[in-house]
C-alpha cells in the first residue's frame, strides 16, 4: 500500500557531504508526517528528523541539527535528506519512515519503513 525507497547513500570521508532520497508511493498525503532514522551497528535505531508534508515544518535530533536539512518535492513525491559535515559517527544505515497523524490510516508511531541506504562516512 506505502512503499517507500531511499537512494544516495554511500561512502565519503569526514567532512563531506551526501544526499539521500526516499521516492514515496503514497495515495494520499493528507496529514502525513516522514521521518529519516538511522541504525548503527549494535546501536539501537534512532530517529534523525521528521517533517510535516503539507507545511513543512521540521524537527531534528540534536546529534545532526545544524548539518542536515530534511526536506520534500511535492512535485515529486520525495523526501530528501542533505547531510552536510559528516562525521564517522553518522555512519548507519538510514530509513525512509511514515505515518500519517490522522484519518483512517492515522498511526500514532511510524509504521511505513522502507530498505534503508548505506552511509559510512571515514575518518
């Protein structure tokens, strides 16, 4: 019903930057709220930073607050990720997530995941 697939991750050295994508297939973005999490290697899963779809509106974590920027293409139905001042310790495996805040398909946490993309940043 939801699919969500993120693109763009890959290796870079500290410092540097990487712009990830989650194409959305969605039928309707009525009240929808995506999110960017990311999973290190025996970490738990951590959230990254959300986005409301129809105003805009962001929350970050404070661990990438100030170097990434979450944002979304309403005219091609993505959501995107720009991880500027990467540092090794950003180095996860990242998803693409959704929900919707209200309506028939409301959730009240974030149940649409997709693959997730590889990020390894090198010092």
């Amino acid at each position: 019903q939801v699919q969500l697939e993120e693109s763009g991750g890959g290796l870079v050295q500290a410092g540097g930057s990487l712009r990830l994508s989650c194409a959305a297939s969605i039928r309707t973005f009525s009240s929808l709220r995506m999110a960017w999490f990311r999973q290190a290697p025996g970490k738990e899963r951590e959230f990254v930073a959300s986005i409301t779809w129809s105003t805009g509106t962001t929350v970050y974590a404070g661990s990438v607050k100030g170097r990434f920027t979450i944002s979304r293409d309403n005219a091609k139905n993505t959501l995107d990720l720009q991880m500027n001042s990467l540092k090794p310790e950003d180095t996860a495996i990242y998803y693409c997530a959704a929900r919707f805040s209200s309506g028939i398909y409301y959730q009240e946490q974030y149940g649409y995941w997709g693959q997730g993309t590889q990020v390894t940043v090198s010092s």
